[in-house]
C-alpha cells in the first residue's frame, strides 16, 4: 500500500519519504485528495548494453504494423 501525503505533510516529511522510496516504498504526494507524483529512487549505475539478451524474445511479428483501431489509440484519436 503507498504512503499517501499531501504537499504540507510532505514538506514536513520529507527526508523520511525519501529514505522510504530509496528502501522501495511506494510514495505518493497529493494536492488536497488528488494523487500528483510519486516520489522514486534514482536508478543507480550506468545501462548495459545487451544486458536483457536471452531474456526478452519477440518474433518478426513485432515489425507488422498495427491494426487501424490500435494505430488510432497510439494517436490520441478515440478511447
């Protein structure tokens, strides 16, 4: 469950939001009863190339192009 505060509760709580999105922590900050931003940690350490190699696998498929109803959504037009 995320750890919900509002702007003024965050200003007070700060370094504690912190240190608990750093250990995990799921940190959301509200204007008033409305979600804004969750707070995450900084990925620490640079990319490695290729490191998902052997992992994630797609077939040719994934080059087709979209269907006109999905090509829609991608676009913003439609729900």
């Amino acid at each position: 469950m995320a750890t919900v505060m509002t702007v003024a509760e965050a200003k007070t709580h700060l370094s504690r939001l912190i240190a608990e999105a750093e250990a995990g922590g799921d940190v959301v900050i509200a204007r008033g009863s409305k979600p804004a931003v969750r707070l995450v940690p900084v990925l620490k350490g640079k990319p490695v190339f290729g490191a998902l190699k052997g992992i994630v696998k797609f077939d040719e498929s994934f080059w087709d192009p979209l269907p006109e109803d999905e090509l829609r959504l991608w676009n913003g037009e439609g729900d």
